[in-house]
C-alpha cells in the first residue's frame, strides 16, 4: 500500500525531531489577511504548522531572576532549529514534485508604508490553531496539549492539496479548561 502524502510530510517532519506536527488544507485557511499562505507563496493551498518545546526550566530561571541567558539561548537554538527543520520539510515536498516554502519563524513582516509595522507575512498561531495542534489561550499566544504555551511554531505552505487534521478542542478549550 502506498503511503499517504500527509503521512510521508509528517514522517519527514518526525525524523527531524519535531514531534507535534498538523496540517490544513485549502478549506481552513479561508481567515484574516495573516493566515493567507499565498503572500508567502503563490498558488499555496495548504499549510503545515509545527511545534517545538521551550526549555521550560530556563523560564522558570528567567522569572525567578536567577538568570535569563539559559532561555535566550533556548530563543535563539529553537527558532534556528524550527527554521533549519522548516526549510528542509520544504526542500522534502518539492522532491516529491510540489512546490513549498519555509515561513521564517520571525522578524518577517509584510511589506507597510510605516516602516515599524509588525504584520507578520504569515501568522503562526494561526496557522497552528486551524491545523488542530494549538488552542487559543487568555495570554492571546496559543496553547498545545503536550507544551502548554511555552512554544515555537513553524510553518511550511505548500500548492499541495490536503487532508486537513481533526479540530480536537472546541475553540474555548484552553480558556476554560485551564
Ligand atoms: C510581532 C511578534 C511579537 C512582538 C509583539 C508585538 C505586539 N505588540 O503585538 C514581540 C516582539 C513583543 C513578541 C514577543 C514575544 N513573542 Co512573538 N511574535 C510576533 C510575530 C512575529 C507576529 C505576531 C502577530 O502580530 N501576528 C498577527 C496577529 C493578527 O495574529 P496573531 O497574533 O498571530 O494571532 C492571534 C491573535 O490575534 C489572537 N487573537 C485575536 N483576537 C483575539 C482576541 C482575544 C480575546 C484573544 C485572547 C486572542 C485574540 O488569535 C490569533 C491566534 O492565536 C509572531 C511570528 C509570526 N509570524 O506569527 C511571533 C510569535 C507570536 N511570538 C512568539 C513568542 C514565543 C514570543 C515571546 C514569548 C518570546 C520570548 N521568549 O520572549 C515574546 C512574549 C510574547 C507575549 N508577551 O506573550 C511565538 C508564540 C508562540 C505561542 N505559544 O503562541 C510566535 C508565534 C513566534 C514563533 N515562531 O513561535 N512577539
């Protein structure tokens, strides 16, 4: 039997050592202007949101005042590696014949006649939340059963169409559920 192309993505994703992984297909993404894949890519149709963990013990060093440099190390290490996985998943589906591209996990704004404006060229809570890894929490960033908040996303688009996962929570889930 032949594997699934969600499948293969995800799989591919998992050797990377990504292990919450979620896909939206061209019917979710129908949102605001951030969850619009086509101005990172022309033509894309779905999306593939990942999640990394933060190194929670350094937050917990970070607000206790003991030290902050363990968690911008973990900042940095994380979103290069979210990165690095990203574009590599990106580099996977085009072998396979499609078209992708990675979304940086930061600091990618969309283009604005007021040159301090921050609307990122893709959202990734977003993104995580209509792949059915993340849930919307009160501190506005997005939650994930396994991590809590204490995230990193990223995103791949692709002109794929596919199978979007199953919307596990209702919408107010970790809102008052927590
Ligand atoms: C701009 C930005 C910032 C700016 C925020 C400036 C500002 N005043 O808004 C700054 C630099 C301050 C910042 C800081 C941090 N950020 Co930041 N940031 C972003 C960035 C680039 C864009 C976010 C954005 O504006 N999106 C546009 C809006 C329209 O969409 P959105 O906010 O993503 O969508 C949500 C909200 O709009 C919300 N929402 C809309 N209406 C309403 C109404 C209510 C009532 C509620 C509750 C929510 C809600 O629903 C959407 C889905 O969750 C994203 C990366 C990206 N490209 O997505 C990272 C991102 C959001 N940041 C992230 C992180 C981790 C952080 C930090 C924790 C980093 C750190 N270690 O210090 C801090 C702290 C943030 C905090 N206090 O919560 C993560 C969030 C992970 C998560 N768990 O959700 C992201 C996704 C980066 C990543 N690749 O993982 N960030």
């Amino acid at each position: 039997m032949s594997i699934r192309l969600e499948q293969k993505i995800k799989d591919f994703a998992y050797s990377q050592g990504v292990d919450v992984v979620g896909i939206a297909g061209p019917e979710r993404l129908d949102g605001p202007p951030s969850l619009d894949p086509t101005y990172t890519m022309k033509g894309a149709r779905s999306i593939i949101s990942l999640i990394l963990p933060m190194d929670v013990q350094a937050i917990y060093d970070f607000l206790g005042k003991k030290t902050p440099i363990p968690h911008w190390l973990d900042q940095v290490k994380k979103n290069q590696q979210m990165h690095r996985t990203c574009e590599f998943l990106a580099g996977y589906i085009r072998s396979l014949g499609y078209k992708a591209e990675a979304v940086p996990p930061n600091s990618s704004y969309r283009r604005n006649p007021y040159i301090y404006a921050v609307q990122p060229s893709f959202a990734h809570r977003f993104g995580a939340i209509v792949s059915g890894i993340a849930g919307q929490g009160w501190s506005g960033n997005v939650m994930n059963d396994r991590y809590g908040a204490s995230i990193y996303i990223g995103t791949v688009v692709t002109d794929a169409v596919l199978e979007s996962d199953p919307i596990r929570h209702s919408p107010r889930h970790f809102m008052d559920g927590f």
